[in-house]
C-alpha cells in the first residue's frame, strides 16, 4: 500500500510538472526563415521588394473592371455566371458582394502591406544602393494605395508597420485626401532617389514615379501640379512614340521608347485557376481570347471584356487605331484565305463580335498550359502616349490649349491621321478613348471627368463613382466602416 | 496417437463383440470450428466418462443405448445433452457460455468487463470485418456500428473512407484517433493495415475517451490485431478469395443521335446555327463502355496461432491485390503484410507483449474527383467523336474546353505510390501482486513512402489544360532561362521519398483491489512521451529521353546542365507529452463511477496555451443487481451516465508562427525572380478546440436472447481551430498569403442511437442473429467567428459561386442556392407572375421569391434558401447470420436516408454531352415542368438551385455471402480441420434514386462532401474463397 502510494505521487507530480516539458515541446521549425530573423543583407531586402512587386501581377482585374464598367466593353464569358462580379458590375448592379471587387481590395493591400514590411525594416542595416530599393517599395505602397483610392475612395491607411487582428479592428476608413497626400509624399520621395535609365527591366524607373504622380494629380484635378510633373517627364525622361501603333502590345515588342511602366509577366511557368494572383502569366489575354477558336493568327480563349458596338463606332472608319484596338471577328475570318475551315463558339455570357484586339492571345505568344492564364504579354500600365495625353488634359484646363493641342497631334499624326483643332476639353477625352480603349483606364476617365452618368447606362450619380467596399471586408474589421453612399 | 486409437478401437469391438457393448464415438469443437480438447463427456446418471484427446475426438462404451443420453462438458462452455438413441457417431458442437457482458473490452491504458463500462463504446469482432472482404478497414466497418458514420471517399482501389464518429464537429480534421495495439495510426494510413489481421474494434464514443485528451474530441477506435492462446497447439490457416469487379452502374448518357437532335434545338434556341445537318448518327461512341473494365481483386492470407505454457503466438502473411474499375492496372492496389504477435512471461511477473507489423503497398492512381478527372471527361465527352480519328490518333474533342479524350487520359497516365511500413510495439508488464501493475511500452510507427509520376509530352488538342507538348507532333516547350537561351522541358518525371517515425513511450500503473468483497477500487496512472518526425526530399528531373516510360526516372534525365531540373525538401517535428489519471470504483457490482484526468502538452501550440487539461467523469448502474429487481425476462439492465471535456489539436505544425512561406515572385529582364513574403500570419495564441459531451445510456439483455443498447448524447465543440476570412487589411491575401488560424465557431451535434441485436440460443442445429443498428444525429453550427457571416464551400460548375457553407444555425456544409418552382410554360406566365424574374422565357425555370419582394435577386443572398446538405437524417445497419449443419447465410445492409447530393459533374458548355433526363426536356408549352428548356444562349438555367440537388438516400446490400462447411468426416481422412467455401458479393444492389455512378459520397473535407464532380464509384464484386484450418 505504501509502495502505491509512493507511484501515485510520483505520477501526480509528473502530471503537473512543467519546466522540463516546455523545452520537450518547444520545437522549432528545420531550416526555416522566420519573419521577424529577416532582413539581415542586402539580398534579404531584394527579396522581399520582389515579393512585394509580385501583386502587381493582379492588374488584369483593375484592367478589366475599368473597361467592363465603362461603355467599351462587356463583361463576356462562358455564362452570366463565370465571374458574376464583372456581369453586376456590367449592368451596374454591383453591390458589397462580388468576389472581384474584394479580390482587388485584398491584392491591392496584401502588396502594399509587402511594401510596408521592407519599409518597416529599413533601417536594419545599411549598403549601397538600398535607398534605391526603399525608394521602389514607396512607389509600390503607392501604386497600390492609388488602385484602392481609385476603386473605393476612402481606404484605411496603414504606414510602415504590420497589423494585427485586434489593431485592425480599430482602425476606421481614412479620408481618401489622406491617403492621396500620403502617395504624393511616397513618390515624390522615390522620384527624388530613382533614376530614368540603367535598371533592371521590370523595375519602376523615376520616370514611372512622376508619371504616376501626374497621374495622381490630374485624378484630383490639381492640374496645375500635374502639367509640371507631366513636362518634367517630357522634357527629362527621354521617352517617345514608337512608329508603328500595332507594334505596341506585342510580346515581342515590350520595354521600348514608349514604356513608362509595363507590369512584367512571363508565359515560362504554369498555372491554376484556383488561385489567380498566384499566377506569373497574364491572365487578361487568354482570357479576352475567342472561345474555341481554331483559324490563323489568334489562340482560343474565354470571350472576357468584349468591346461594345458603340466603342467601334465611335472611332472613324478611317481611324487605323479601331481595327488595331478591336477585332471585328467575322470581318476578320471573311478576309482569310481558308474562312470556311475557321471556327469559333460564342459563350453565354455575352457576344458583340468584336474581341479586344491589345490584350489578346495571339499564336507565338503562348504559354504554358494552361494558356488562358499565362500569356506572357505585359500589361502597359502608363505608356509615353498616355503620358501626353494627360499632360494635354492638365494644360488645357490650365488654359495652355496650344500646348494641349499639339501634344494631342504627337498621338493622332502616330496613329496615321489628321491632327485636330482642340475646341472643347471633350476632345482630349475623345482622343484618350481612342488611343486608350481597352487599356483598363476608360471607366475612371469618365468618372473624375465627370462624364460617366451620361455614357454608362445604368450609372448613377452620387453612387457609382466608387465602387462598394466589400460588405465582408467591413464586417470582418469589425462592422464600423460605413459603406459607400448609396451602396 | 492415430495407431493408439485404432488399437483401442480395436480393443473395444473385441470387448463388444463379448458383451454386446456398443461405442459411441465423435468429435467436439466449438462454434469456431476449433477442437476441443479435454471436453469430459459422460453418461447422464453413471460414472461412465471419458474425456476427449488433443484432437477432440472420444469414443464411449456403453450397454445400452435405450433411453441413454451423453453429456458434454467443458469448462466456459454450455452443458449440452444428447439422446444416443441410434447414433453411433455423434459430433458435437459446444457454445461458449461466455456472454457478451463478461466480455474483456479495451478501453484507453485498461481493460474493463463491458457489463461494468461505464461509457458509451461499440465493439465489432474481426470476425465481422474479415467476412466483408474489403482492402481496408474502415470501409469494412460501414454500418456496423451506430454512432459512427462512414463515407466513401472514393471507389477506387486504396481510396478512403471517412470514419465520422458521432457526426461532423469541426470544420477542419474530423478523424478519429485511431490506435492499433496502442499505436497511432492515421486515417490515410489505414491502407497499410491488413483486415484479415484484426481481433476486434472498439469505439470510444463518448467523454470516456477523454482518456486520450487533446486527440480525443472525435472519438477513439481501438483497433487489436489477432493474438494467441496459451497451451495450443498451432492452428494454421489460409483464406483467400479472387473476385471480379465491375462498375454498378452506368450514367444514361445521350446516344450521337439523340445527342445531334438536342444540341441544334439548343443552338436554335441561342439563336445560333445548328450545328448538325444530319441527325441520324446512331448510338456513336460509348465513352462510359471505353473505359469501365472488369477487374480482378484477390486475397490470401496465411496465419499461424498457438501457445505453449509461457508464451502465446499469432503470426500472420497476407497478400491483397485489386485492379480498378476504372483504368484497370492504372488504378491499383496491392499490398503484402506481415504480423508477429508475441506474448511471453519472461519471469512469473514480468511479461513481454511484443507486436510487430509489416506491410508493404503499392497504389496507382487517375485524377479523381473533379474537374479534369477521368469521369468527368467520360461524362461530357460527346458521342459523335471516335475514340480514335481515322488515322489513328485519339479525338481531341476539341468543340468543349476543358474536356479531353478520357481513354487518351488513362493511358497517358503514370502515377505510383509506395509504402513500407513498420508498425510495433514492445510492451513490458510487471505485476507487483495481484493488485498492482506496472506497465511501460515502446511503440514505434516507421513508414517510408516513394511516389513517382511520369509525365510524358502529350497533345489533347488545341488549347487542352492538360497539353505537356506544344503541338501534335509532340514537340516540347522551350523554356527561356537566361535572356534568348532556350531549353527544352521535354518529358518529366516527378520522384518523391518521405520517411515519416512516431516514437511513444507510455508508462503507467493499474491498481484493482476489492475491499470488504463489495468495494472495488481501480486507478491508472501514467504518461505518454509522443513525437512524429517526417522528412521529405523530393525532385523533378526534365526532358526524359524518348519521351518514354522505359526511361521514367530522374537518373535519365537530360537536362541540358540540370537547369530545369529542381529539388526541394520538407522537415517537422511534433511532440505530444501528456500524463493521465483514471480513479474507478464499483460497489457490488452495481453502481459504478470512474473520473479521468489528462493534462496534454502540444507542440502544436504557442507558448501562450501550449497546455490542456482535460477532465471526465462517467457513471453506470446495474438496475437488474438490485434487490428489488423481479423482471426475469431481462436479466441485465444497465443505466450510464457520462460528460467530459476533450480535445482536438488536429492543425499544421507551426500554424502559431509567422513564417516566410508566401509566395513572391515577379519577372525581372524576362526571368522568374524568386523573392520573399509572408506566407500566413502567427497567432502565438492558438489553442486546441475543446468538445464538451453528455451521454446518456442505456444496456440490457433480454430473454437471454436480445440485447439492446441505446444512446443519447450532446456534444457541443467549442474553439473551432479555423482558417476564416480575416480583414484583407492584414495583407494576407498575396500569392501563397493566407489568413491566421484562429480558433472561432462552434458547432453543435445531438443524437440518439441505438443497437439492436438478436441471436438464437445455443444447441440448436439452426443459429441466427440479426443485428440492427441506427444513428440520429442533428449537426448545427451553433457559432461562427465575428465579422463572418458564413464560410464558403465548394463551388458549383465553372466559377458558378459557391453552393455549400458553413453558416450559424445550419449543418456544416449545407446547400444553399434558388430555389426551383416549375418551368414558365409560356410567356403570359412570365407577364402575368406577381414575381419579376430577370431575362425569364418561356421553358426557363420560375425561381421562387424568398423574401417577397417581388423580384428574383440574382446578386445577393435574398432569395438563396437551404436546399439540402450531405449529412443524413439517419444511417442504418443490418446484418444477418444464419447457419444451418453445414450451410452458412449472411448479409450486411447500409442505408443513409435524408441526405443530398449536388449534381456538379455537367460541364455547362454548348457541346458537351448530357443526361438522358434532357430527353424529358420542356420544349413547349406543357411538355415538361421539370426540365428547362435547353438553350446556347444567355439563361440562368444553370445557376446553383434546387434543379442541380438530387435526394441522395440509398440502401446498399453491402455484402451477402453463402458459405458451406465441409463435414468433418470428409475432412479427417485428408488431415484438414475445416474448410469452408464460400460464394460472395459485395454492392449486389443500391436502391437509390440519385442519378449519379454512386450515391455513398464522402469528402475529407466537410464543406465539399456531397459534391459530385463524377465520383469514382464503387465495385460490385462477386467473389469465392476458402478458408482452410490445419
């Protein structure tokens, strides 16, 4: 009985006996870098920059949503349920449930919170050329918080630091003139440190950053800062127009005088549908491709964002830049040699005949399989044109026409055609829609020009210039947000 | 022995022919067909006995026989009694009269007698297990037990089952800890263990599992495998069967023709060109005939049983090998195992229990289950393609993205995976007295897996998912590894080698004493020391010569330079270190209480909850021990009571921790950049989840001949170990970004089951028993984490939303979708509905207005409604045994009755094939209120509504089997104790009224189950085999 007495005891001791376990079961992960050992070299600092470029790669959503919104295109696809999101936002019925607008909410701040992680760590050790680096992960946090402030005006901004659960929860949208200011100081501060030339192909240049800001004035209609950042371009970055229009979205004829800023993608790796973001191939081509197609020139694709009837009339016939932009099928398939032997399908989705003719995939520039998803084909986020375009707009309103008009003139005589007398500021938004179109920037032109009620059916004033922050996304920080007006 | 018989014979008909005596002689065995010796038979009223030799066999002398009766007796068996009359050679069978209530069971670190058990646990014989002739033991288990619901995972040879006990209480791992001889084994693991092996199964359903703590909180099953029996002599035995399997069913596909016909109405209603000029195209290809084959299954095992004073033995060799239904050889399963069961007394205290087990097997598989898999490509390839064009090739079916020619896809298939596995256990026990035992025990679970998947450069046809080569001709992909230097990828092949080993080390103490012979005092103390370590490296090696099988092996690989080729590796360690008490006490045999203690540490964990502690307390009373008890029909009547708190620490290592495993690449100068991201936030306060269950039970035994045993339990599980949505603000949602796991949600299982058991009493030439078993279980999320209204399922179709949720108030993973409410017959419905209905024509489905706005709204959830859910509104088992002389009958039936299942393996494309119930589409006015129209064009037809959701119930014949005892005497002259033969089916027939290849649909996942995506289904098999004792 004693001797029982002396193993219970010995047994309850164990029971509740701690220090030697803590250390038993203290176990570290094998080889693993942890988050918070990082940042140790330089080469950790590259690293983390490249992952904070990597959402970048999701811009074919902007770029779809800002054509399929806008009276360019339609949503397209299989049925009205393949990518429903772009459907509602189609027929303007979008509300806080789409998976597309939250899909661009969540890219845009899981790339600005890799921005913030590097820049959170800057001053952990010093080297040569990390002001460069720092400079370029500004310009990133800034290029994604433009992306949100764009779609969904007011935005929480966070600076430098992570979050956890329990400081998101307290945090409430902030004023979308905030967050402005704050991409304003980030890439002004990045300009001052970036250089034009001697980069790495894909890296953001100084002249993508004044770009950018430009751009980020002329959305606020300070155009008179926007005309001075636009000229500094001109007159610093050595860009220009390259010769020929239908050069300017191939594969083949990416990073050239025109380039400003080309989100880089390439068709060496495959992917899945199951995770878009995660892919390194552009999915807007293979996706605006045509359905089943089997004939020359063009690969078979998904019928996504197809351009609308009244796009292709709005262009005069003698535009080169209408049949360049857009691909009036039929026409095209009548021209061929071998037409009867051409086939296609059209999805349920929707169909208008013509397929956007920029973003499309094209035989030779084909990835991996599965194809629909990695076309390596860049997305031109801003291009030298663009650059003029806007730098026209921002003289104009300033009252410089004659500048206006002339830098209007450089696009039209490299399209081949006769330029214009500017009358009216409609002109320039004319010429933007034309040299433009397809490009993911015609929806937002229309709204900060005050234009969108009158050409997008369905939209209303006083609601649809934002898009709905995501019903989920407010609940989840804890239901204090308010939405949207009229959302 | 054999001559010392015939001598005595001998002796005795002299002595007969003498006095006119007469020999009665025989033999005696017990229902197992295993001789008796030492069996004392006599005649009644005399002192005349003898008793039987070490084969069982006697022979008695008597005077006469009128009005003489023998009697047959044994220790532990039923007294039987035999009127000689004019037999002379009588054969008797002896029935154990141990009855099921002094049956040992094992619950965690003890035994108990299950009269005295005090929780809620079912046991099943291997017996039962073997005679169902399965590959593995969780499908063998199917409707066995109740409480313990079992979906299949796949049909195919080595797939899973889904061993939910007492329904589904988390969102993440709902298995149960599995124990074989004390050593864990998971789920995916079971495929290693040999059914043929197994003693007996028991399931600890309720808190009384707690025992097992933080692994506890889905149930525990006990597995044993066969031991031996002291001062045997060896018993060898073989049973093998070879059976054919072939599919169940076909789906009603449409023929070419009918096919040619539907698709231009369809065309023509999308206001497209019909796409055939000519209909009649006959019945065209039969995909469904191209690749379901018959295939072969067969079994054999050997073992070997006995024991001498001090040691007991049970070896055992078996071999099991089972071709797909599908693909054949290319989905396979065969497996070789070996068992030694050793137990010895090393010294009159000191024991040795030793088991090792041995396995080694071998599994090809095809894409399963999903969109790409080789039935959802059977089912929407259409039948006016050949198999073959003309010149030779495979068809590329190319009208349908996303389809390819599944006959090509089988063949182009290359997919293997083995395992060794080494599974043991040296156990010492030292008994102080008979009181007090020390037990300590080393388990060891060691398996070294190897996969290869060969893939060769295919061509499916233009713009196929699945196309490894850029062309027809087979041409590889370049790949672009520095600027404008290419390199071939050419053929590849995948290699994999994973060694995973769990160590346990369990130290314990089991006290059992009676005081004043009416207080009976049990405890058990110990720990339990427990570490996994797993390691993996694994390669793929490019542009493999020929694009040829011969050479599918990473040592033949060309990579010019190796630049393509990668390796990569994985490592983890997980530590489990716990320590358990358990205090029982029983007073007269009728009332009985035991309380357990466990306290766990986890590895799992964070510093900040790295400790659970998990209390339990169970009680019973014998009502029929009492005094005042009368009723003699029911001799044993049994009341429990049990509630307790367990755990389940089921997650990814490290899961606490913030690690850099995201995923951060980007193309610099035309080249994959590999950088750095965080992969998922930490939580250092990460927990266990935590299961609070009541049970309350109910046993008895009546006329010797029924037993009943009923169940009412609640188990409530808190702290759900979970992966919500958290606020995208976190930045987790980048490439290889995920949210934290959190612990959040609740759900909430009630139930009632019950079994029901008859058998016919012993002695009689006929036995039967029929057993019945039903489960009731209520499945409720009771919780969801704040900020989330639901967590998202599976979807439905192509990027067609999500159908199935885990959402406050409704069972894990039900359906949610519009609801359908006929077809509008004509356009005068549609103008004239209360209700407006979007882009609505005539032969389109009316949905119906849930909130009654008055507007279908197909953006929000306003008009979705509950449309089903996968978990079913009661499951049922039943089995019958009959044995006649010889002969032997038995039968197992499975019904789940009340679930549903989402019809989800159409492709929703123009040209791709459909079911024959298209036929009985609408195609005017009247003609049809079920099936809409069919159209090319623009139609909300096929969003996610009551339209895709079929009633899933089924009843299943599992297994029925007609087996034939050769007699005895046939036997003794070819020196063979028994053989039985026997004649088997397993899935003779399923009456469902589910439309797909199998209504039994089982995911690992909760939120996917019900889900049919093209199931691979199972066989119906028809088998014989023997089963021969030596």
């Amino acid at each position: 009985m004693k001797k029982t007495v002396l193993y219970f005891g010995i047994l309850g001791m164990l029971l509740f006996m701690n220090s030697a376990c803590d250390k038993f079961l203290a176990v570290d992960p094998p080889y693993t870098q942890d988050a918070e050992n990082f940042f140790q070299t330089a080469e950790d600092y590259e690293r983390a920059l490249t992952g904070a470029y990597d959402l970048l790669q999701g811009s074919f959503m902007s770029l779809w949503i800002g054509e399929i919104a806008s009276d360019n295109s339609i949503a397209g696809g299989e049925s009205v349920n393949d990518t429903q999101g772009l459907h509602q936002i189609d027929e303007m019925t979008h509300g806080g449930v789409n998976l597309d607008l939250r899909s661009l909410f969540r890219w845009n701040y899981a790339g600005l919170t890799r921005a913030n992680y590097l820049l959170e760590n800057k001053d952990k050790i010093d080297f040569v050329g990390k002001d460069v680096i720092v400079a370029e992960a500004k310009f990133l946090r800034a290029y994604y918080y433009f992306e949100l402030v764009k779609f969904f005006g007011d935005v929480p901004l966070i600076i430098d630091k992570r979050i956890g659960i329990e400081e998101a929860l307290a945090l409430d949208r902030t004023p979308a003139s905030e967050v402005y200011a704050q991409i304003e100081t980030d890439l002004t501060e990045a300009a001052a440190v970036m250089s034009y030339t001697g980069l790495v192909k894909g890296h953001a240049t100084k002249g993508a950053a004044l770009s950018l800001l430009g751009k980020v004035y002329l959305y606020q209609n300070k155009f008179v800062d926007a005309a001075s950042t636009f000229d500094q371009v001109i007159a610093e970055g050595g860009y220009s127009l390259i010769g020929d229009y239908s050069e300017l979205f191939t594969a083949a004829n990416e990073n050239n005088t025109e380039t400003v800023f080309d989100v880089e993608y390439s068709g060496l790796e495959g992917g899945g549908y199951g995770c878009y973001i995660c892919l390194e191939g552009n999915a807007a081509p293979g996706f605006h491709g045509i359905r089943q197609y089997n004939g020359p020139v063009y690969g078979d694709g998904n019928s996504y964002n197809l351009p609308t009837q009244d796009l292709y009339d709005a262009f005069a016939a003698t535009d080169p830049r209408r049949d360049l932009s857009i691909l009036d099928l039929d026409a095209f398939i009548a021209a061929q040699p071998n037409a009867e032997s051409i086939s296609y399908a059209i999805g349920a989705g929707g169909h208008t005949g013509y397929y956007n003719n920029k973003y499309i995939k094209r035989i030779g520039e084909i990835g991996l399989p599965d194809n629909d998803l990695t076309s390596p084909v860049n997305y031109r986020v801003i291009r030298y044109a663009d650059v003029l375009l806007m730098a026209a707009e921002a003289h104009y309103q300033k009252g410089n026409t004659g500048l206006a008009q002339q830098l209007v003139n450089q696009i039209r005589s490299r399209a081949g055609i006769q330029g214009i007398n500017l009358s009216s500021i409609e002109d320039i938004y004319r010429e933007r829609r034309f040299e433009l179109s397809g490009e993911g920037h015609r929806f937002f032109d229309l709204v900060r020009t005050g234009q969108a009620a009158s050409k997008i059916p369905g939209f209303q004033t006083g609601k649809h210039e934002l898009f709905p922050i995501p019903q989920a996304e407010i609940d989840l920080a804890g239901g204090n947000w308010s939405q949207n007006p009229g959302y | 022995m054999n001559k010392l018989l015939l001598l005595f014979t001998v002796f005795s008909f002299g002595f007969s022919a003498l006095s006119q005596d007469i020999t009665i002689q025989g033999f005696v065995s017990n229902e197992k067909n295993e001789t008796l010796p030492f069996v004392s038979v006599s005649v009644k009223g005399t002192n005349n006995g003898v008793r039987t030799d070490f084969d069982g066999n006697y022979s008695i002398t008597v005077r006469d026989t009128a009005g003489l009766t023998l009697a047959y007796y044994f220790n532990g068996y039923v007294k039987q009694e035999i009127l000689v009359g004019d037999q002379r050679n009588i054969n008797v069978v002896l029935v154990s009269e141990i009855q099921d209530i002094d049956e040992i069971v094992v619950v965690g670190y003890g035994e108990v007698k299950t009269k005295e058990l005090t929780g809620a646990t079912s046991k099943v014989k291997g017996e039962d297990i073997e005679k169902m002739n399965l590959a593995r033991m969780d499908q063998a288990l199917q409707g066995q037990v109740s409480g313990v619901n079992i979906s299949t995972n796949s049909g195919s040879p080595g797939g899973a089952s889904n061993i939910r006990i007492r329904g589904l209480s988390t969102f993440g791992d709902n298995d149960p800890l599995i124990l074989v001889d004390g050593v864990v084994y998971d789920s995916e693991g079971l495929n290693a263990l040999n059914p043929s092996d197994i003693k007996s199964i028991n399931v600890l359903k309720d808190a009384t599992a707690g025992i097992y703590g933080v692994r506890a909180a889905n149930g525990v099953i006990i597995v044993e495998t066969k031991n031996g029996k002291i001062n045997s002599k060896p018993k060898i035995q073989y049973n093998g069967y070879y059976g054919v399997q072939q599919t169940a069913r076909r789906l009603d596909l449409l023929t070419a023709e009918e096919y040619a016909v539907i698709k231009n109405e369809a065309f023509a209603f999308g206001d497209q060109e019909m796409p055939f000029n000519n209909t009649a195209l006959g019945v065209g290809t039969n995909w469904q005939d191209s690749i379901f084959v018959s295939s072969p299954v067969q079994s054999h095992n050997f073992s070997m049983t006995g024991g001498t004073e001090h040691t007991k033995y049970s070896i055992g060799l078996g071999y099991f090998t089972q071709d797909g239904i599908v693909g054949g050889d290319k989905s396979h399963f065969s497996r070789y195992n070996a068992r030694l069961n050793l137990s010895t007394d090393i010294t009159s205290k000191l024991k040795l229990n030793s088991v090792f087990l041995y396995s080694n097997e071998l599994r090809n598989t095809l894409p399963e289950s999903g969109i790409g898999s080789v039935l959802y490509n059977t089912i929407n390839a259409f039948p006016n393609e050949p198999i073959r064009t003309p010149d030779g090739n495979y068809s590329y079916l190319e009208e349908v993205s996303d389809i390819i020619n599944p006959v090509a896809q089988i063949e182009n298939q290359y997919n293997w995976g083995w395992a060794d596995k080494f599974v043991g256990k040296e156990e010492f026990v030292y008994s102080f007295n008979d009181h007090f035992t020390f037990t300590n025990r080393f388990n060891y679970n060691y398996a070294q897996t190897k996969g290869k998947v060969f893939s060769p450069l295919v061509w499916y046809g233009d713009g196929k998912y699945a196309n490894t080569a850029v062309n027809a001709d087979l041409e590889s992909p370049l790949v672009e590894i520095a600027d404008s230097i290419f390199l071939e990828r050419g053929a590849s092949v995948y290699e994999e080698r994973a060694s995973y080993i769990d160590l346990t080390f369990e130290s314990f103490v089991n006290y059992d004493r009676v005081f004043d012979s009416v207080h009976r005092v049990k405890s058990t103390a110990g720990i339990s020391v427990f570490q996994r370590k797993g390691e993996s490296l694994n390669g793929t090696g490019f542009n493999i010569p020929n694009n040829s099988l011969d050479y599918a092996d990473i040592s033949a690989n060309q990579a010019e330079g190796g630049f393509l080729n990668n390796v990569n590796s994985w490592e983890f360690n997980e530590r489990l270190l716990s320590a358990f008490l358990r205090a029982e006490y029983g007073y007269k045999s009728k009332y009985f209480v035991s309380a357990i203690l466990r306290r766990d540490g986890s590895s799992k964990f964070g510093g900040n909850s790295r400790y659970g502690l998990f209390p339990s307390g169970s009680a019973a009373w014998l009502m029929s021990e009492e005094n005042f008890y009368n009723l003699d029909f029911i001799k044993y009547w049994k009341f429990r009571v049990s509630y307790g708190v367990s755990g389940n620490d089921q997650i990814a290592n490290f899961a606490y921790r913030a690690l850099l495993n995201g995923e951060g690449v980007y193309v610099f100068n035309d080249i994959i950049t590999q950088g750095v991201a965080i992969g998922r936030p930490s939580n250092p306060d990460l927990k266990w989840e935590t299961t609070r269950q009541f049970n309350l039970g109910m046993d008895l035994t009546a006329w010797r001949r029924v037993d009943f045993t009923t169940n009412f339990f609640v188990k409530n599980t808190f702290d759900l170990l979970f992966q919500p949505d958290v606020t995208a603000i976190l930045g987790s949602y980048g490439a290889g970004g995920y949210p934290p796991i959190i612990n959040a949600g609740d759900v909430s299982n009630q139930g009632f089951e019950f079994e029901l058991g008859y058998r016919t009493l012993p002695g009689k030439d006929l036995f039967a028993s029929v057993d019945l078993n039903f489960t009731t279980i209520r499945n409720k999320v009771t919780g969801v984490p704040s900020g989330v209204d639901f967590i998202p399922g599976a979807s439905f179709s192509i990027g067609g939303g999500v159908a199935t949720r885990f959402e406050e108030g409704y069972e894990i993973g039900y359906f949610i979708g519009h609801e359908m409410d006929g077809i509008f017959q004509n356009q005068e419905e549609i103008d004239n509905a209360t209700v407006v209905q979007e882009g609505a024509q005539p032969g389109d489905i009316r949905f119906v207005d849930q909130n009654g706005d008055g507007v279908i709204n197909f953006n929000d959830d306003s008009d979705r409604t509950y449309l089903g859910s996968a978990i079913p509104d009661f499951t049922m088992g039943f089995s019958l045994n009959l044995k006649y002389k010889g002969f032997d009958l038995s039968a197992n039936l499975y019904a789940a009755v009340g679930q549903e299942i989402i019809r989800n393996y159409e492709r929703q494309q123009p040209y791709a094939n459909q079911l024959g119930y298209v036929i009985n589409r609408w195609t005017g006015e009247g003609t049809s209120n079920e099936h809409p129209r069919l159209t090319t064009g623009s139609t909300r037809n096929t969003i996610f509504s009551s339209y895709f959701v079929e009633d899933g119930s089924f009843v299943r014949l599992r297994n029925a089997q007609f087996g034939y005892n050769i007699p005895k005497s046939i036997l003794r002259k070819i020196k063979v104790e028994a053989v039985r033969v026997y004649v088997s089916a397993n899935n003779l027939f399923t009456l469902t009224r589910y439309q797909g290849f199998d209504p039994d649909i089982g995911a690992s996942n909760a939120l996917s189950a019900g889900v049919d995506y093209g199931f691979y289904p199972q066989a119906k098999t028809f088998m014989g085999g023997v089963q021969i004792t030596f």
